[in-house]
C-alpha cells in the first residue's frame, strides 16, 4: 500500500523517487494545497515530514501518475500526443490528416513512448521522447519506421510552451534512402502536445 506524503524535491531528487517506485500523485504550488488535497498518512513514522512552508510535490507509492515537473516545465502530463504532418517542403502526402499518437510516460526511462500507424503510408511509427537537457528545456524525440526507414530518427528542440505543453512544430526529413512516403523520401512536420 502507498503512503501519501508532501515532498518539496529538485528534478534530480524527483528523479530517484521514482526510480524507488514512488509515482508522482499531483503538483501543487502551495504546501496547503497539497495537505489538503493528499494529507500525509498519521499511520507511519516512516513517512518524511515536511513543514507547511515548504513547496511540496505529493508523492505516493504505487498509484498513478496525472503530472510531471521536468526539464524546467511544470505540470506536464504523463500521457502527451505527437501529430505528424506533411511539411511545405517536399511534403510526405500520405500523413495528411494523419491521426495523433499517444505516448506514455516510463518512469523507469524516463521517457514517454508509444507507437502508431503512419499516417495512411502502410507503415507504424515507434516514438520515444524525453528531456536531454533540462537548463535549456531541451526535449529530444527519437522514432523508427519499420520496414522503410534505415536508420533512427533524432530531433533536439527547446520546448516552445510549458503550460500548455507543447514542442514544435519541428519539420524533419527521411533518409535519402528512406521509402515511407508512398515510395519516396519526404519531409514532415513533428509536434507533441498535451
């Protein structure tokens, strides 16, 4: 069973929370906000104390995550959408109204993953996206494309807003030798959003 506990933690102290197999219950401004909304448990003395002047973060074991605060943003979800979208330039046609994928939060990664189909190109996208440099707000996203890509996509961007969040548009291209696009290579635009 998960003790409820408020927590005022750096993103390196978040970090080895979860890595101990606390889950992120909810982010709160205040220390009141967080008492009353997850009072930490009278049943254990194990629990940390933390002082209601304190900016906590309410942690519990084993339940689920709804918010997370990483590299440099608040509150962002653990479940965020990626939408690909044919670019201006030489543009992959066969993502036109493509749907958005959603990618979920691996606390063991750290990172968010998910897969989906490309578009109407015949093909699946496996995703993965994680924050590669928190100073600068950086988030890298990493996909492959079974069966027509030959190498694995990377694309580095600063988040362009937090709250809500979002990342890119970012426009990017298939390898020369890539095939994904209706049988050619092709150019398209990449965003993750909450």
């Amino acid at each position: 069973m998960g003790k409820l506990g408020c927590y005022h933690l750096s993103d390196a102290e978040l970090a080895e929370f979860l890595a101990d197999g606390y889950i992120v219950r909810g982010i709160f401004s205040t220390a009141d906000d967080c008492f009353v909304n997850c009072p930490p448990s009278s049943s254990s003395s194990s629990s940390p104390s933390v002082s209601q002047s304190a900016s906590p973060v309410s942690m519990s074991v084993k339940s689920s995550i709804s918010l997370l605060s990483i590299c440099g943003c608040n509150n962002v979800p653990t479940t965020l959408f990626v939408t690909l979208a044919p670019s201006a330039i030489n543009p992959c046609n066969c993502l036109a109204g493509a749907a958005s994928i959603a990618i979920v939060w691996n606390p063991s990664l750290m990172q968010w993953e998910g897969s989906g189909p490309f578009g109407s190109c015949g093909f699946t996208i496996n995703i993965t996206f994680a924050c590669t440099a928190s100073e600068s707000k950086t988030f890298t996203i990493n996909w492959t494309i079974p069966g027509c890509q030959t190498g694995i996509g990377i694309q580095p961007d600063v988040v362009f807003s937090c709250e809500p969040f979002q990342w890119g548009p970012d426009t990017v291209t298939l390898g020369s030798s890539d095939t994904c696009c209706n049988g050619s290579t092709g150019f398209f635009d990449i965003t993750v959003t909450s």
